[in-house]
C-alpha cells in the first residue's frame, strides 16, 4: 500500500501570503490528485494529474511534482481558501489519500 | 448537471447489515466507474470500493474485504454498497464518486452529499 504524508497537518496563513501544501509518497506514483474540504461539506476535485485545475478554481492555485513528492501551492491566500485539503493516489490499489492539510486564516 | 445521491445510512447494531445507494444523474451513467469513499468522524477521508462502469471489475481495501460488495445497476442509475457483518470502525460518513480516467490520469470527480452510517448496540 502506498502511503501519502502530508505536511504540515495544520497551518495558519495571512492574507496575500504564499502558501505551500505537501505530499509525499512511500512509493513513485504517476500523478497526484488534490481535493479541498471545507467544515461540513463533501470534497470537492480541486487538481488532477498533479497539475490540472478542476473547473471553477482559482488560478492563484497550482499543483507540481513527480515521483514521490508532490505539492499544491496557493500564490496569494485568500480567506475562502480555508479548508482542509487532502492528496490522492489513484495510481495504484489500494487507492489512499494523505491524512489531511488544515488550512487557516491568520 | 451532474448529480449523485446517497440513501440508505442510519444507526445499525454491531455484526448486522446495511446497504446504502447512490442515484446519479446529469450524466450516462454506464459509461464511468463508480467508487465508494468514507471520512469517520473528524478523521480524514478513506477509499472503500471501486467498481468499473460494466461492473465486471470490482476492488476493495482490506478491512472490508469480503464484508462489503460494491454493485450497480446501470439500467437504475444507481450504484450499491453492501455492507454485512458490520464493526464500530465502519461508523462514518460514506460519499459515492464518480471515477474515470481522463487521458490516462485517475479522477474522482463528482461527489455525493454522504450518508451517515452509525454501528453502535
């Protein structure tokens, strides 16, 4: 099974700041896929194929990386980007998700 | 618009089933994959089962290995989780997903509202 961390589990950003999530996985993976959560609601897709933006998201998101690191960086924090954001492999099965970003406003 | 959404979750005692559903729509349903995703209380979210659009492929993690059977009936539009012999770790919220592959590359895309599973005596 190949195990996504994510990194950090929790963080507060101010507005306008750079922001860089993490996911690193036990083995080499094709892609990476990105959902944000917000309290209460489903997941939503939020970038597939490591670096695809789901339709409807703000381009201040990308997503980059290969192998076994990957990551989803937000260029200028904005206080509806708060929400918990979770990796997912779909390379392999079992299919796994990291355990979760949570992401706050400072 | 592409719609999917979750019945049959409710409280259940320890060791006894549950079936849930999942009614899509918005799109043809006998030609994507389905899949079953999970998040326990405050926890983060867990693969279940995926199934593929003929349903003639079917996978599984571990823990519900032979427990839960993922099925669909395309005539119905609807996807099916089975869940039998029931634990306290299967109490949680169970989303159903649509998952196709697009240019080579895996994605669950559309997302139900979730259905709350209970197992507790």
């Amino acid at each position: 099974e190949i195990v996504l961390t994510q990194s950090p589990t929790t963080m507060a950003a101010s507005p306008g700041e750079k922001v860089t999530l993490n996911c690193l996985a036990s083995s080499s993976v094709s892609y990476m896929n990105w959902y944000q959560q917000k309290s209460g609601a489903s997941p939503k897709l939020w970038i597939y194929g490591t670096s695809n933006l789901a339709s409807g998201v703000p381009n201040r998101f990308s997503g980059s990386g290969s192998g076994t690191s990957y990551s989803l960086t937000i260029s200028s924090m904005e206080a509806e980007d708060v929400a918990t954001y979770y990796c997912l492999q779909l390379s392999s099965y079992p299919n796994t998700f990291g355990a979760g970003t949570k992401l706050e406003l400072k | 618009e592409v719609q999917l959404v979750e019945s049959g979750g409710g409280l259940v005692q320890p060791g006894r089933s549950m079936k849930l559903s999942c009614a899509a729509s918005g799109f043809t349903f006998s030609n994507y994959g389905m899949a079953w995703v999970r998040q326990a209380p405050t926890k983060g979210l867990e693969w279940v089962a995926t199934i593929s659009y003929d349903g003639s492929s079917t996978y599984y993690r571990d823990s519900v290995k032979g427990r839960f059977t993922i099925s669909r009936d395309n005539a119905k539009s609807t996807l099916y989780l089975q869940m039998n012999s029931l634990r306290s770790e299967d109490t949680a919220t169970y989303y159903c997903t649509r998952r196709y592959v697009y240019y080579g590359l895996g994605v669950m895309d559309a997302w139900g509202q979730g259905a709350s599973v209970t197992v507790s005596s």
